[in-house]
C-alpha cells in the first residue's frame, strides 16, 4: 500500500467535510477520491495560472482591485451589446 502524505490525507478529510456540509454525502469511495483528484487538479491549475500575477505583486508592480471599477466596466460593456436592463 502506498504512503500518503499526512498533509494530502488532511486536505481530503476536509474536501469531504465541505461536500457532506453540502449534502453531497451520496459519493462511494472511489467517487470521492475521484473528486478530490479533479479539485487537487482545478487547485494547481488556478496556482499556476496566477504564479505570474503574484510575482507581479511581490515585486511591487499591482496595485490593489477597485471592485466598483470592474462592474462598471461589465456594466457598460453589457449595454453597449445590449444586455441587462
């Protein structure tokens, strides 16, 4: 039987504490680890997706996000084709 990291066995006691929370208490076994691998997968992928952006913001070169801006910006692009009301 292979060894798993104390650290990994943590992290998926606390993924099938959320999903129970959730009601998502209808998975077997191999379903859960199943999901767990694709939430570990989704993780890394966001972390290295957004390596750049933090770099950028350790070296000083981000600024913080002006929440109000951005849905402004959504808003007027959603009127300029039309949508919303």
């Amino acid at each position: 039987m292979a060894t798993v990291p104390e650290n990994e066995v943590l992290a998926f006691y606390h993924f099938l504490g959320e999903r129970m929370n959730r009601g998502a208490s209808e998975m077997t076994v191999e379903e859960s680890v199943e999901a767990f691998r694709a939430y570990q997968r989704d993780i890394a992928s966001l972390r290295q997706h957004l390596a750049p952006s933090i770099e950028q913001a350790k070296r000083g070169e981000s600024k913080p996000l002006d929440a109000e801006a951005v849905i402004g910006r959504v808003y007027s692009r959603l009127a300029k084709e039309g949508i919303g009301g």
